[in-house]
C-alpha cells in the first residue's frame, strides 16, 4: 500500500516579513486561491486516500494545518515537540506508517512546493513507486533550467531501467549548491538534476538506512515507537525528541545510501522559498510588475509589490522587492532577495521576536 508524507514545517524566513513563525508560508495563498499545503494535499488526494496521508509538522503550525484540510484525520498529524530537521522529521513519520504497514510504500513530499502539471507528477508517482518496490530508494530530480546555484544537484549514473515513459538512474553522487561556473558546467553536461527533496521507498528500506547511518538517532527512534499508540507516547516524545541531533535526509542518509537511483522529470517544479520564486509564477503587467494589492506607480517596471492592505505609490523605481504588511516593510534589489534570510537572523541575534 502506498502512504504519502507532507512536510510542513519551517518558517519560510526568505519569504519574510509575509511569512512568520506563527504563520508561515506553508499555510499563506502566494500563487493561488488555496495555500500551499492544500495544493500539497489537493494534487495528491486522487492517489491516496486521507487515511493514507501523514503531514509532520510543529505544535505552532498543526492547529492552521488541520483547520485547512479536514478531510485529514486530526492523529495523521504527527507533531514534533521542536524542528531537528529533515531526518529526524521523515523518521518519526516512517514509524508512524510502519505502525500501520510494515510493507509499506512511503512517498515523502514538502508543502512549500508549486507543481504546474499536476497529472504528469501523479503519473511520475505512480511510476517511482513501482520503481521503490524493488527496494530502491528513488528521489526525482527536476531537468534544470538554468544553471541556478540555490539548489542541490544530482549526477545520473548508468539507466537502469524505464518505468512507463520515465527513464530511471542510477545516482552517482549528490552535489550541494554549487558554484556557478560549476553550476554551468552540470547543466551543459546533461548529466545532472535539480534536488527536489521529494522522495519515494519503502518504509523498512529507509528505516534501514538510518539503522545504518543514523544509528544514535535510530536507537531514540525505536523508543518513541515502542509506545506509539499507548498513553505514554507523547510524554516519551517530549523526553526523547531535545536529544535528537539536528540533520538533514540528504547529509544523514542519502549522500550514503545503498541502491539511490533518480527519475528526471519536468513537472513545472518550483520551490517557493523566495519572493525571487514567485517572479515565474505571478502574472506580470505590461511593465513587468508583479502588484498584489493596491499600487499606483509611475514609471515602475519589473517590480514586485506585494501590500496587505496600505497603498503603495512607487515613482521612478525599477528592479525592487516591496512588501508591505501591518508591522514591517521589506525594500530590497531583485538580485539580492535571497538576504532576506539575513534580516531574520538579526532579529534574532537583536532578541527582536515581535518581528519574527
């Protein structure tokens, strides 16, 4: 049986000041009239049945998560005490399926992520878990489209074989954001894939892996699952969970996987992680702006302003980032959008938390 897992923490600090920590990107309409985790939740709920949907999130965020997909029972929410990464966030959701089936096909998905061709992802979905029931562990990749350096990458190996019209590789090895002359260089080659973080196998595979890798953290692991279902659990995850080192599933188990293969595919991916994401997927005007909410301008091109409620005038200006909410405003060039990141962390360095 095939069970999806829908991460959906984080705080989404690069699409700051919209995205906050008690409201972050994930539960936020950036591209369309549903939030992003509905459009996680929307796209896969012809393939799966609610009953075999877990999303894995933080206590702040389960409350909005569960109020904006009902069809979700509320114990298919499972709860981390505090963020300790990737890893320990697709474990503890491992354990949880494996409860339910040790047979299990796991298909690990983020809420933060803008699919364009939905059908063509479900067809790819369809065929990667055919591909994990072999007892591969299968990570799609995306066919870049320019050599952008914010991204993992992935080299394909030898073809190993083709599933429905996807072909299948061999992973050789995992690059993290290169530089961009390397960055260059992997595109022109052919031989490489974005990093999607989304990721398909079944669940006694992976937990093996972190048997094998991530043993310390496997050790606390089999405590929190050995009271799953009983009156103790949470009290016991609220014990365990401070001790679990921070990881990330690519550093802590899939840079050192046995039998790691990648389908390449072209799904109209877009990882919405920045205002500089949302330039390709919002509707621009005949002066290239991006206006989401109420703008006069003159003389205003390839701009996106984004107001909650007060008016933005702009004269004169080109190449900005303005957005304006009830308690900041955020002004920055285009080309430098990814800092935003940085103001957050100097709000926390300054013990600034009413802006966070």
């Amino acid at each position: 049986m095939y069970y999806a897992l829908i991460m959906a923490g984080g705080s989404g600090t690069r699409l700051w000041p919209l995205s906050r920590q008690s409201r972050p990107k994930q539960v936020l309409k950036l591209v369309e009239e549903r939030t992003m985790f509905q459009h996680a939740v929307n796209r896969i709920e012809s393939l799966f049945h609610p009953e075999r949907i877990y999303v894995v999130t933080g206590a702040e965020h389960a409350t909005q998560l569960m109020a904006q997909s009902p069809e979700l029972a509320p114990d298919h929410f499972i709860i981390e005490p505090e963020g300790r990464g990737t890893a320990p966030a697709i474990g503890l959701g491992a354990v949880h399926i494996r409860r339910q089936d040790p047979q299990a096909v796991m298909v690990v998905l983020t809420a933060d992520h803008f699919i364009a061709n939905a059908d063509h992802f479900r067809q790819v979905l369809k065929a990667a878990a055919q591909v994990a029931q072999e007892g591969h562990l299968v990570t799609l990749g995306i066919k870049p489209d320019s050599p952008f350096t914010g991204y993992g990458y992935i080299k394909q190996g030898d073809s190993l074989e083709v599933v429905d019209v996807f072909p299948v590789f061999r992973v050789e090895r995992f690059t993290e954001k290169p530089d961009p002359q390397t960055a260059i260089q992997m595109v022109k080659s052919g031989e490489y894939s974005w990093n999607s973080g989304m990721f398909i196998w079944r669940v006694d595979r992976i937990l093996e892996e972190f048997t094998r890798q991530m043993p310390e953290f496997y050790t606390h692991l089999s405590v929190i699952e050995a009271t799953l279902g009983t009156p103790t659990y949470e009290a016991t995850l609220q014990r365990i969970w401070p001790l679990v080192t921070k990881q990330t599933i690519d550093y802590g188990v899939m840079e050192g996987a046995r039998d790691v293969v990648v389908i390449p595919v072209d799904i109209g991916w877009t990882d919405v992680g920045s205002w500089g994401s949302l330039l390709n997927l919002l509707p621009t005007d005949q002066d290239g702006n991006i206006l989401v909410g109420p703008h006069i301008g003159i003389d205003t091109h390839n701009c996106l302003v984004f107001s909650s409620k007060r008016l933005i005038a702009t004269i004169g200006v080109q190449g900005l980032v303005i957005v304006d909410t009830d308690d900041a405003l955020l002004i920055c060039t285009k080309d430098r959008e990814q800092e935003v990141r940085e103001i957050v962390e100097r709000l926390k360095q300054n013990g600034d938390d009413q802006w966070l």
